[in-house]
C-alpha cells in the first residue's frame, strides 16, 4: 500500500464535510493465463494510475447509515460507493453522506467504479477512526469488484491471480493521451465470448518487457466495436495505441504532438492529456480533476 493514510481534502462542496481522489488506472498490458473453476479469469497485468480521478464526498451525520445525497449515475444502492460505506457502517451507530463528483466515463476500462469504491473504504477507515488493517480492507474490496484491491494497494504493480495479487513496479512513462469513444463495453460479455484468448503463456514481465506483451481484449473488441476500430487507426499517429481493461478507451503513452490530439480525434472520442503515477493520488497530493 502507497501510504497507510489517505491524502483527505476539506470538502468544496459539503459544508463541514471531507472528499478524497479515485484515481483512473489504465493496464499497460492484459493476458489471460488461465480460467478458474469458479468462472474467474486468471490474469497478469500492468496497472498504472493517472491523475484523472473522481472526487467523492463525505459528511459525518448523527443519523445512523450511509445517505448518498448526489448520485450521477442514479445507482441506489447497487452504487459500489454505497455498497462499500455499508459495508464499514452498516453494523455501526455512524452516520455519513456521501455526494459523488464523477469525471471518469463509465464503462471505459478505467477503473472508476472500482475506485469509488476503494476511496469509500479507505477514506472512511480513517475518518471515522474504525483501525481496519489493509488487509481487510483489501478482502472488503475484492468482495465487491476484482479491481478494487489494487487501487487500495495504491502502487503501480504487475498484477496476477484474478487481478489482486500484486508485485510492485515502477512503469515507464510520463504522460498518456486518453481517448473515450463513448462506447460502453461489458467487461463481462467480453470476459464470457468464444473467441477470447484465454491461454496466453505466463511469463513474469518486468518495466523493460512492456514491448513483448499485448492486451488480449484488443483484437476482440475491435471487432465487435467498429467506433474503437476507427479511433485505433486515427491514434496511430500519437504512437502505438492499447486498450485499457476491456475498453472502450484506449490510450498512447508518451505521445507524439500530443497538443493536436483534440483536432485530430475530437471528431472520433472524447480526449484527455494525463500524467502517469506510480503511485496512486489517492495517497499523494496533485491529484487533478
């Protein structure tokens, strides 16, 4: 874990009130090793963070529960955020409202659910005092999304198991270039297709390896999303583009006359200049909205 305490902000928006980063990851690469018993996907990956984050509220209240009180994506109590904040409080006297400022796409390979999620349960470990080890934050985390753990690990890793167990590394890289194309990809219709690659060769890849490895869903999704398609051949003049995730975005690492990416794919994507972590903002300062 980057830091065992959360960088937490007074709030700009509640009164009296707190708010942490959820930082975006992307996946410098994505191979499929293995299939477990149980359906899970056996994985090894790069994760990196970026400083491109949600904002999530918190205010402490003397009515018992968790109230979320601005939700964009009107998820109830399906909301990972929710879930999470229950999960800490629902067996406490604590009380907590929640306001949700979303800037990352859903559905883009980003991580943003899952990272909602982690900063629920880190920032009200601390705030509220409640002592829970990383660990169990970690176990509360991976109950609610595969990707949830890492961004309570917080350190750009390679990643394996079913994406939760992690090895730090520090990833090349200073800057990427984001596109969304604003199409929404299942990551469980792309995980349960026939055509997925599913036995790519285990082999542990270090910083100075990234060239030999790929994202298996690549291929896969741009067949099945001709808009993705097209936004890969455009950003080919930025660099050498990947899927993150199961997509929809994709992204160039250190790109090339980054400055005419708006005019060149504006027409295709929705585009973001980003600068690269290692570790995640949601324990150092700098985090960007």
């Amino acid at each position: 874990m980057a830091g065992n305490h959360p960088i937490i902000h007074p709030s700009d928006v509640l009164e009296g009130g707190f708010k942490a980063s959820a930082p975006a990851k992307i996946n410098r690469f994505l191979h499929i090793v293995g299939q477990r018993d149980d359906g899970y996907h056996l994985l090894e990956t790069g994760f990196q963070f970026v400083d491109w984050c949600d904002w999530i509220h918190f205010r402490i209240t003397n009515r018992p529960g968790v109230q979320i009180i601005k939700d964009p994506m009107v998820l109830g109590s399906d909301n990972l955020i929710y879930k999470a904040a229950t999960k800490l409080l629902g067996s406490t006297q604590y009380g907590v409202e929640i306001l949700i400022e979303k800037n990352l796409p859903t559905g883009g390979g980003l991580g943003g659910g899952s990272s909602d999620a982690a900063t629920t349960l880190v920032a009200i470990n601390s705030i509220f005092e409640l002592d829970h080890t990383t660990e169990h934050l970690h176990a509360l985390g991976l109950s609610l999304g595969a990707d949830v753990p890492v961004f309570i690990f917080g350190n750009s890793c390679f990643a394996s198991g079913i994406g939760d167990e992690f090895e730090p590394i520090d990833w090349p890289g200073e800057q990427v270039l984001i596109a969304n194309p604003q199409v929404h990809v299942s990551t469980q219709n792309i995980f349960q297709h026939p055509k997925l690659t599913r036995n790519t060769p285990s082999c542990r890849i270090r910083a100075s390896q990234l060239d030999t490895t790929s994202n298996v869903c690549e291929i896969l999704v741009r067949d099945l999303y001709p808009d993705i398609n097209r936004l890969f051949g455009q950003m080919q003049i930025f660099g050498a583009p990947r899927l993150t995730g199961t997509g929809g975005c994709a992204f160039v690492v250190d790109p090339i006359n980054s400055h005419s990416s708006q005019e060149i794919l504006g027409h295709l994507a929705e585009v973001k200049v980003c600068l690269l972590s290692n570790q995640s903002m949601l324990y150092t300062y700098g985090a960007k909205t």
